[in-house]
C-alpha cells in the first residue's frame, strides 16, 4: 500500500510537471494569450472562493437569526429544534437567502476582467518595468 502510494504521488508530480512545462513553453511562444486566460481564470477562481466564503458566513448569520426566533417563541412551543433547514432560513428572511445562491454573473465579469484587462496590462507593466529596471528581473 506504501508502494502504490508513493508510486501514484511521483506519477502525479511527473504529470504537474509536463504541465508546468507546457505553461512556461506557451509563455514564451504566445504570451498575451497565456497571461490572458491565466489571469482571467485565477480572477474567476478567485471570485468562487469569495463567495463561498461569504456564504459561510451569511448561512451561519441566518442560522443564529432563526435560532434566535425559535428561542423567542420556545415557552409557546413544546420542543425546539436544534437543526435549521434552508425552508427555514428562506422563510426568516427571503432576502438574504437570496443571497446564498451562486453569483454566476459575478463570477464570469470577475473572470472576462482578468482575461481582457488585468492578463494584458501586467504584461505590458512587467515588460515596461524589464525595460526601466535592467538587471532586476526574475529570469
């Protein structure tokens, strides 16, 4: 088992590594290109992290809302539940439940900014900077 596992982690690096080689290779040949569509889908990962983040967030602020609620009403009612549902954070406040929902727009303008703007830009300012800054650059 120790074998296999070792065995399947160099195959795994041995292929991240025809990867990486690939990436630097398409770096020199088509640069815009590559900084482009790298930095647009690190700008869309990026964004879909946040969001998940947020919605941690925004779930556990709804789920003290209804348990609070439930606190307020417990002398009227015979048991509490402890577990709290997604009808019951839609019905505490269907706003904010909206906002849970993933924000594919969101996303995607985040992902199209890195591919049209950030990817292009940073190309040329690196470029620039090489030019201004000789004998400082990272190759």
């Amino acid at each position: 088992s120790l074998l296999i596992g070792r065995s399947l982690s160099l195959i795994i690096m041995a292929m991240l590594r025809r990867v990486w080689d690939r990436y630097l290779e398409l770096l020199v040949s088509h640069p815009y290109k590559t900084k482009s569509i790298t930095a647009g889908s690190l700008m869309f990962a990026g964004d879909f992290l946040q969001q998940q983040m947020e919605h941690r967030t925004l779930r556990a602020k709804m789920t003290e809302k209804v348990m609070l609620e439930r606190q307020r009403w417990a002398s009227k009612l015979a048991t509490v539940s402890q577990v709290v549902t997604d009808d019951d954070m839609r019905q505490a406040d269907p706003a904010m439940f909206e906002r849970l929902e993933f924000n594919w727009m969101r996303a995607g303008r985040m992902g199209l900014y890195g591919f049209v703007v950030v990817g292009p830009l940073f190309h040329r300012w690196f470029a620039f900077l090489d030019r201004v800054v000789p004998g400082a650059t990272a190759k």
